[in-house]
C-alpha cells in the first residue's frame, strides 16, 4: 500500500523494516514469556564432566533376603553401587529399615573379596572410615539416624566399578489380629524440620539445615531424584511353623509357591512403596502361645508370645471423648491426603451419640472444628463430615502444635478419652515428640495410623507406646474400611490390663512393663533367663477377672533371638533418655550393650575398610549424595529434588532443557527496545499521515 | 479515499503508539520492581538478623533473605534471596538452594540478573574483595579469582569440592537482550579466611 502512493523511498523502506523487526520479535517474545514462567529454579546440581570435578549419579539397587522362622525375621540386604562416572566416588545413601532391625551385620564385597565389618563407636567408626578413605583404601560404613533410617557411606569406589554392602538384621514380627505381618519400607517420606536454622551446620548435606530442634537435621533429609527409579528385588523364605490359609503380599503383586510349610516368593520393583507380606494361620492352627530360646556364650535367652484371651470386655464400652487430629501437611499431598479423609469420615460414622468428639487438623499451624469437645449429635456429625471433606495438604508439619492441642483439657467424669492421630509420620523431631505425649497424656491414650505409601514406622509405633494406645497402617485406599474396623474393635477399650510376668529370680525381661493389650494384640516379651529350665508365668486382668498363663521354656524352640533381646534392651534405655532419664549414663550403658552385642545404635556404627590399596595417590576423590525415588502417590518439593525434572521446562525452551544454570536475564532491555521502536514506528505511521494528507 | 487513507495512517500509529507504551511500561516495571524489592529487603534482613521467626520481606513472599552481598571497591550491597527461580530473581539476586552456605566446604552459587542486580559483575576484577555476611552475623570474604563465559548446552555447574568457593552467575553477553540465552558469565571467588563477628543491628523489636 506504500508502493503506490508519492513517498519517499528510504522513509517507506524504514517503516517496513521497522514493522519487520517489530513483528519477528512481538511473535518471539510471545512464548519466551511463558518460558520464563514455566521454566522454574532450575536448580541443578549436576556437575561438570569436562572440567572432571564432580561425577554424575552413582546407581544403587538393592536385593532383600528374608528369612522368617517363626516370630522372627532374619533379612540380608545387599546394596550395590555402581560408579558410571570417570572419577573416584564416594556414595552416601540414606535408606529405610524396619523401626525394630536389630542390625548387627556389615560385609563389603569387593568382586571377590569379602570383608567383614565390625562395630565400633559411631565417632571411632567415622574416624576409621575416613582414614581409610584419604588413604585410598576403599571403606564401607552403616550409621544409624533413626531406629528406621540408617545412611551407608561406601569410600573409593572406581571409575566403573561396583561394590556391595551387605547388612544383616533380626526383627521380630508383628502378630495382630490373628495375621503375622512382615513390613519391609522401602521409601522415605520426605522430613519436615521444624526449628530455626544453627549457626554451625554438622555438614550433611540434606535439603534441610539443622535446626535448634533436629540437630541433625541435614542428616536426614536426603534430596531425590524424580525421574529416579531405583531398583529392588525381595525374596523370601517364610516357615511359620504352622499351616497357613492364606499369605498376601499387600502392595506388590507377588506370585507364592509352597512346598509343606514353606512358602516363597520373589518381588521385582523399585523404591517406590513399603513392602509388607502378611499370612493368617489356619483357623484351627491360630497360635495361643509360642516361645523361643537360644543359647549364646553361655547365657540363655528366650522369646514369648502369648495371645491374651478373646473375649474381653463383653458389657458396652463406657462413653467416649474421641479427639481425631488429623495431618494436612504438604507430604500429606496426594493419595494419602484421600486415605486419610476416608478414614476419618468412616470413624465419624461410627460415633454414638453419647460419645463427645473433636477433629483437629494441623500443618503449620493446628486448628480445632469445635473449641470444646462436641457431643456427637446428627447436626456436630455433619459439620465434622463437611469440615474433613474441605481438607486439603499443605504446608508444614507443626506435630507438636497439633499434640499439645489434642491432649490439652480432659474428659468428663465418666468418659474414656482416646485420641486418634492420623499421619503419615514425616516428622525430623520424634524424642520431643515423645515427650509431649509422655508429659500430657494424663489417663487419654493415643491410636496412631499411618498413611500413605512409606509413613515414619518409628514414630508410629512409638508415639501409640507412649500414648498407651496402638497403631494402625493404611497403605492403600483399598483397605481403608478393613483397617479401620480392626482399629474400632480395638478403640473399644484394652481387653488385658494389669501385665504381670513371673519369671525366675535373675532374670532380666523386656519390655519392662507390658503395656495393656487391645484386642488382637499377643504380649511379646524378650527375656534372658539364668535357665532354660524354667516355667514363666504371665498374669493380667481380663473383664473384670484374673487371667493366668504359664510357658514351659524347657519346650521352646530353638530361633535366633538373643540378638532380639539385646535389641529390646536397647529400646528400653532410650524410652528411659525419653522419660528424663541420665542420658550420658544411658548413652555410655548402650555403648556397652551395643559393643558386646556387636549391634548398631545411634552410638555405635558398623564399619569395613579393604586394606588392599585402591585409589591413587595422585587422583581425586568425589562425593556422590544418591538421590532417592519419590515415594509412591507423592510429590516432592522442588527444593528437596537432586535435579529438576525435564517436564519442569516448556517445549520451546527443549535447547536449554535441564542445564543447571538458572536463567539470569529479564526481558527488560528487549521490551525497552520493542517499545522505543513501536514509538519510533508511530511516529513514522503519524508524520507519513499528515504528509500524505498534505499532499 | 484519501480520508480513508489517513484513517489507517492514524490508527497504525495509535496502535504501535499503545503497543510501545505497554513494552515500555513493561520493561521498566522489571527495573522498578527490582530497585524497589531491595529497600524491602534490607528490612527482612535486619528482622532475621536480629533472630525473628517470620522475616518475610512481604506477606506472601515465598522467599526470605538470606545473605548480605558487599563488594566494597564498587560499593556494591545487596541482599541475596533463598532460591533461584525467576519470581526470586526478579527481586534480587539468589542463592541456588541446592548449593553450599559460605562458610563450609562446597561451593555457594548465587545468581543474579544481568540487567538489574548483577549488572556489576562485568566489573569484577581478580582481586576484588566479595563480602558474604549471614544471619548469625558472621562475615564470609572471598577473593575473585577469574571469570569465565561458559555455555549452557555444555557445560554443568559443579557443586563438590573441598574448598570454600562461591560462584557468582549471570547471563551473557553482558549488555544482551535475549532473555534465553545460552551463555552465562561466571565469576569465581575463593574464600579468604572467616571475617570478624559483626554484632546484630540494633532493632526496635529488642
């Protein structure tokens, strides 16, 4: 339209190429602005393979060998890493085990060679450990976090190569209900770290920093890996010693042979979701006692079990207060947010209406439906049911805020107060938790259940011990109605009070004081006896009458159980640091146990050093933090990922997919340009005009 | 025909006239924002050295300041930001989360945009004298060592090592205007020994 009018060439020329430029960079700008947007932090940190400094991921894949023997599990869990880089690695690698692993086992597997650990205190052990590492040697090393969460350091591992930790451990079953369970966690929900940041950080190297309440914060919080999938193969050998009528494997499909009593089965999968196999004698064949006994260096030990009777309390349960708190943190996000509003809306259900209620919901902060405890009428019912069906996750997970609300005031005259605290666990500061519960409960007991798909075990079973109540795993939506029945049965009231053991003169048994037994629930003790030749006797009170029963240890039968006892001993000591106790006398008493025992705890660790020389004086050592999968039905926060994911940058920005740089410019100076040229154009546009008409 | 001529002629204009008013605007509320970010910063930072539990700069920050950045021979201070995503950066410089604390082993990675806040790392010499304090009041000083323009595409960040080292990024070339571009300017710094304890600003909160 410019060519045919009476214009100056040079001006028209302009003014198109001006409208050029400004077209080609509006439409290019158009979708760099939602780049900028989508792509994120772009935190990486990855690092480089030209400048040789840092190597990439090392890979981990575990196998898990479970050998169970009646009440007891003896598990072999191998984890081998694999070095893909060009360096020297040092692996660090946070992993889960069960809350009551009693490991007393380390072997390093160097292709063929073979090294046996030996525990040592924890500070002597991570001082052999790194002496070992600076010489080159290479070194394996398994410490305790948590009684559930352990960290293997394995030192100078070749460009290439692969080695082997293997770790032993002994744990005793969970009987409930009639069915023996064997869970086996293979996720770690990410740690909320409550507190303010400490000026000297211990140096892990978590995505959190150590606060004044998690000292070891970075310890703890091992990042992830989103697209990780970290491989694991479970066998097991199961002789219960009994016919079974039925054995499931809970959330992995699993395929079970059998041959007489023994059944086996394999599970090929990944970090992604807790392991749990569970079996159900048969009818005829339920146990109603069993004992176990093993000799070792002369002093005898001995395991009983023993079911308290079923008919317990027969008249109706008295009134209750029922106070349900219930997580809507941020790692409560996803499929266990949904489990957990489940279950809460069916234990609504099943309020009566003499019964008074509460329902607390806490993340940062612990909100309370009603100020007071409510009675559980059609209208408070309905309120509750609407208020849980608005529940969303997110945010932290002030545990405590929401503890010391549940357990402040008490029932009225009358009413039996149960508190009923459903979460997934994921909490940094467990002791101080412990102690809340200990210090408030004040005759209430709390009923823990664990959601999701890898919830803290440690905290869930500890928490209900303090609390005299019990605690409960939903792991899948599928089972909630199932779960949660056994849980009312057991909210009912306890159907054995008043535990007592007799057992002969020097005897040294453990848990030291039973707890009251919910129905369903056998009393598990771990004794060490000056002889076999005795006959223990245990006594409660059962609704309203004496209950008597007495075991013959001359007849148990053989299990490797010593290691169990020495195991419980150790968990008795550290309630006692719980309870107030002396904790440097406590702590140097574990020590000692533990060292005898040769058994890991919080203060002592199991360490493996192959004096054959491996790396090179001259070459340089790098450590390697492996990331873990995301747990199953989870998402984690960006700022706890190794690496982001891909899906994290848009399409038009694929050239610049996942660099580990963060983008460091603005479109400032490039709208700048585009508006002083749209000013320029305008100008240009205006004066043509009034020449034109001019003209 | 005439008359219709003109018309288009004015609303051309009346439309790139609006289209550069808006980019203008646009552009210079990036500038804006950033300058301004930094007066609310500096009082977040003086309410977490003083130890307060909340030291948001504004209510819905999803970000708190986490260090004091000096370079005295350019008189250079800034507060730097935890993380380093865009809605971060727009406010002030930040430190990549996945990296190191000053003060540890590791290396500390803070980025900044290049037409703002880290317009100055152009004029960063060997030499030079970079000051890191933290919220406990302690001061991290670090010697440049050098720079280096590396490329995205082939390059990785490296985050190991046993020095106390500190990376300072921003996009290059220095005066570009391509937002995306591939190529990052680095300046790297070496520790020099921890400072002296700098006592906490005095607050009205105390």
């Amino acid at each position: 339209m410019f060519k045919n009018g009476p214009m100056n060439p040079l001006f028209s020329a302009a003014v198109t190429a001006l409208l050029v430029l400004l077209a080609t960079v509006a439409l290019a700008t158009a979708p760099v602005r939602v780049d900028l947007e989508r792509l994120g932090s772009g935190e990486l940190l990855f690092a480089t393979q030209q400048s040789g400094v840092y190597v990439p991921a090392t890979k981990v894949s575990t196998t898990v060998d479970a050998d169970i023997a009646g009440v007891v599990a003896r598990v072999r869990v191998r984890q081998s890493f694999r070095n893909d880089g060009d360096d020297w690695v040092e692996a660090v690698y946070v992993f889960p085990l069960p809350e009551n692993a009693a490991v007393d086992s380390l072997k390093l597997i160097v292709g063929e060679r073979v090294i046996v650990g030996e525990v040592q205190p924890r500070e002597q052990a991570r001082q052999t450990y790194e002496t070992a590492k600076s010489e080159g040697h290479r070194a394996g090393l398994v410490e305790q976090e948590r009684p559930n969460m352990f960290t293997t350091s394995i030192a100078n591992i070749a460009p290439g190569q692969t080695i082997t930790v293997e770790i032993g451990y002994s744990q005793v079953l969970r009987y409930d209900g009639g069915r023996f369970s064997w869970r086996f966690p293979l996720a770690i929900t990410p740690r909320y770290i409550p507190g303010e940041p400490l000026p000297r950080q211990s140096g892990g190297r978590g995505f959190a920093p150590d606060t004044d309440q998690v000292p070891d914060a970075s310890r703890i919080t091992p990042r992830y890996d989103a697209d990780a999938k970290n491989p694991v193969t479970l066998r097991v050998r199961l002789n219960a010693g009994f016919p079974l009528q039925e054995v499931v494997s809970r959330y992995h499909p699993a395929r079970v042979s059998h041959e007489g009593n023994e059944y086996r089965l394999e599970v090929r999968t990944t970090t992604a979701h807790d392991f749990e196999l569970d079996w159900q004698p048969q009818v005829s064949r339920v146990p109603a006692a069993a004992a176990f006994s093993e000799d070792v260096a002369g002093d005898h030990y001995a395991l009983i079990l023993l079911m308290p009777p079923t008919r317990g309390a027969t008249k109706e349960p008295p009134p209750r207060e029922l106070i349900f708190v219930i997580d809507t943190s941020g790692s409560m996000n996803g499929t266990s947010i949904e489990q957990a509003k489940q279950a809460l809306t069916l234990a609504l259900e099943r309020l009566r209406p003499h019964d008074r209620f509460n329902v607390i919901e806490f993340n940062d902060e612990a909100h309370a439906l009603f100020s007071q405890p409510a009675p559980a009428d059609r209208a408070t019912v309905l309120m509750a049911e609407r208020f849980v069906k608005r529940l969303r996750a997110n945010g932290g997970t002030e545990m405590a805020k929401a503890l010391r609300l549940a357990l402040a005031g008490g029932a009225p005259e009358g009413y039996l107060r149960q508190v009923v605290f459903i979460t997934d666990g994921s909490v940094g500061n467990e002791a101080a938790l412990f102690r809340i519960i200990k210090e408030r409960l004040h005759g209430a007991n709390l009923f823990t259940v664990g959601i999701g798909s890898a919830p803290n075990s440690y905290f869930m079973r500890k928490a209900a011990e303090f609390g005299h109540g019990t605690y409960t795993y939903i792991g899948d939506v599928g089972e909630v109605g199932e779960k949660m029945q056994a849980l009312f049965v057991k909210l009912e009231g306890p159907v054995l009070t008043d535990v007592r053991l007799v057992l002969p003169a020097g005897s040294e048994a453990y848990p030291a004081t039973v707890p009251n037994l919910y129905r369903g629930e056998p009393v598990v003790v771990s004794a060490k006896v000056p002889t076999l030749n005795s006959v223990v006797a245990i006594r409660g009170r059962s609704g309203g009458h004496e209950w008597v029963r007495s075991l013959d240890l001359a007849k148990a039968a053989h299990g490797e159980i010593a290691i169990v006892w020495v195991r419980a001993k150790v968990e008795e000591l550290e309630d006692e640091m719980v309870r107030g106790g002396d904790a440097a006398k406590l702590e140097k008493e574990i020590t000692r146990l533990a060292l005898a025992h040769h058994l890991i705890t919080d203060y002592t660790s199991l360490v493996a050093v192959d004096k054959t020389p491996a790396r090179p004086a001259g070459s340089e050592l790098h450590q390697d933090r492996v990331p873990l999968q995301v747990p199953a039905g989870q998402s984690v926060d960006p700022a706890m990922l190794k690496r982001q994911p891909k899906a994290l940058v848009g399409t038009l920005a694929l050239d610049y997919d996942a660099y580990g740089y963060p983008t460091t410019a603005t479109a400032a100076p490039l709208k700048l340009l585009l508006g002083a040229a749209a000013m320029l154009l305008a100008a240009l546009l205006l004066l043509s005009g009034r020449r034109r008409e001019a003209a | 025909m005439k008359r219709g001529r003109a018309w288009l002629f004015g609303a051309g204009a009346l439309l790139a006239l609006g289209f550069g008013v808006w980019q203008l605007a646009g552009g210079g509320y990036i500038y804006l924002k950033a300058q301004l970010a930094q007066v609310l910063l500096e009082r977040s930072w003086r309410l977490a050295r003083a130890g307060a539990a909340d030291a948001r700069p504004w209510p819905w920050a999803d970000t708190r300041a986490l260090l004091r950045l000096r370079v005295p021979r350019l008189g250079v201070e800034q507060i730097v930001l935890a993380g380093a995503s865009n809605r971060t950066l727009a406010f002030g410089p930040g430190l990549m989360l996945a990296s190191q604390l000053p003060g540890r082993p590791g290396v500390t990675v803070i980025s900044g945009h290049r037409e703002t806040h880290f317009s100055f790392l152009g004029r960063l010499r060997a030499g030079d004298l970079v000051e890191l304090e933290t919220p406990d009041g302690r001061r991290h000083d670090y010697r440049v060592e050098g720079h280096r323009v590396v490329d995205v595409r082939r390059s990785r960040l490296r985050l190991g090592g046993p020095a106390d080292e500190l990376v300072l990024i921003t996009c290059y070339p220095l005066g570009g205007v391509h937002p995306l571009g591939p190529e990052r300017y680095l300046v790297y710094a070496r520790a020099v020994g921890q400072g002296a304890y700098l006592p906490p600003p005095s607050s009205s909160r105390r």
